[in-house]
C-alpha cells in the first residue's frame, strides 16, 4: 500500500463528502517554478484532473465539481486565452471517453455565450456521450462565475412572475436554487482551494454557503491523490453545525 492508500484506509466510509467542489489555481506559478511556460502549466494541470477524478471515485464521492475558467480570466491575454481553449477541447475528448468508460457524467456549469463555438461543441460532445451515466457527476465550470449565475437566477424568476406564471411571495431559498445552472448539485460540502489563495475568486457563492473549506499551498499539477486524501481527512475532523448547536 502506498501513502495514499494507507490514508485512504484511516477514513470514515460514513463520513465521505457528497460534493466537493475545487478552485485548481496555480498552474502559472508550478510552471513558472520549473522555467516551464504557463500552457505547460495548464497542460500538467488537465493532467491532473484524471488524478484526482480518480481518488473521488475510489472514495465514493458523488459530485465533483471543477474551476476550470471563470467569467474574470477573459482578462488574461488572448494567447493564454486561445491555447487554453485548445488545450481543454483536446483534454475534453480523451477525458469524456475515460469518464464514460467509469459510469461518470459530465455535466457543463456555466455560460456557453462567449465561448469559442469549437469549444461549446468539444463539451456538448462530451454532455451527450456521459448523458445517461449515473455513478459520479463531474461538473466542470467553463466561463463560470458566482454572480453571473445568480443574475442569471434572478432573471429567469423575474420572467417567470412576468409572465404570470409565478408571485414574488413564491420565490423562496429552494424555488431559487431551482434556477441556478446545475439545482441538483446546489450544496458543496468541501471546498479546496489549492496554491494557498484564502479567496473565492467568484465560486459558487450560492452554493458554498455552508461549505467546509480546505485551503492547500500546493499548486493544482502537483495536488496529488495522497494530498486529496488528506483533505478529506481534514474535513472528518469538521463539526458542521449550519448554524445549531452540536
Ligand atoms: C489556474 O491556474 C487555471 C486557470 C485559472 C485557468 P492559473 O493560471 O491561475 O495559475 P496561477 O494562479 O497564475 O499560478
Ligand atoms: C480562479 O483562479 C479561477 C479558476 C481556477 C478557473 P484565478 O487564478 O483566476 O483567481 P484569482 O485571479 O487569483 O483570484
Ligand atoms: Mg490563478
């Protein structure tokens, strides 16, 4: 057995998170470390997503949800932009394949409005293979933010009571959550947040309101299954009182 093993085998089956959700930060900086350039930092991190997919399913997690490009990082030149694209459509083929093969689904959070239509065709290819898979759902936010989806939210409430179809004295906490891009998956029970940012950056506002928070320093290529062991390991040792008394 090895470290990640011997880890995985002190958890408490009973206590295995249903939803983590993680901010994979800090490609940038493991390929800067390594004299690499940032896309190889990007590539290494695509890499990793298979890693630690994996580690969810051995645990038997249910939802994993991922950051992968959020409504701020059009701020990043085009050229970081453009072969971030390519790198996640070739990524996306020969992952959604992996994933099927596994019983996972792949489900897309965010706006597909601004993405490059090659793009928003590599992932609706991928929602369409894993469409009926049940064992795992693994989101992915492209062109995901937190606000953005609650204006979004907001919106289609606000059509809805113009239309007559509903009153605002309807609009409670679960009708809302209903609107949100993905009202299955509305409550995340561990966020990690690897390369030592204490920071949302725009995640899942809605969402992570009673969330359990792990930060890690390690930059995201580099957050290995023994380190997302430990993580869970850390969440165990949580008392979750939402509020009440224990
Ligand atoms: C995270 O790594 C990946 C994306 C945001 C797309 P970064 O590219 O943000 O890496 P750092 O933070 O610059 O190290
Ligand atoms: C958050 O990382 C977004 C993703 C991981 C996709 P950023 O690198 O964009 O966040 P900031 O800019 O450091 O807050
Ligand atoms: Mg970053």
């Amino acid at each position: 057995m090895d470290t990640a093993q011997q880890i995985a085998a002190l958890l408490d089956k009973e206590k295995i998170p249903g939803h983590v959700a993680i901010i994979m930060d800090g490609n940038g900086r493991w390929a800067e470390g390594r004299g690499k350039s940032r896309l190889e930092g990007h590539e290494a991190g695509a890499r990793n997503v298979k890693v630690i997919t994996e580690a969810c399913q051995e645990l038997g997690v249910r939802v994993l949800t991922l950051y992968a490009f959020s409504t701020e990082n059009w701020r990043r030149s085009k050229q970081e932009i453009d072969s971030l694209f390519q790198l996640m459509g070739r990524y996306l083929k020969q992952y959604s394949g992996q994933l099927h093969k596994t019983n996972v689904r792949l489900l897309h959070m965010g706006e597909n409005d601004g993405l490059p239509a090659k793009t928003v065709n590599d992932i609706q290819k991928g929602l369409d293979l894993t469409r009926n898979n049940y064992g795992m759902d693994v989101c992915v936010g492209f062109n995901y933010g937190g606000r953005r989806e609650i204006v979004r939210a907001a919106r289609r409430l606000a059509e809805k009571v113009r239309q007559g179809e509903l009153s605002p004295e309807e609009i409670t906490e679960d009708l809302f959550a209903e609107h949100l891009y993905l009202p299955m998956h509305n409550e995340v029970d561990l966020l990690i947040r690897t390369s030592g940012e204490y920071r949302i950056s725009n995640f899942m506002l809605w969402q992570i309101s009673y969330s359990e928070i792990v930060v890690t320093p390690t930059f995201w290529p580099d957050f290995s299954k023994e380190e997302f062991f430990k993580a869970i390991q850390e969440y165990q040792t949580r008392l979750r009182r939402f509020g009440g008394r224990p």
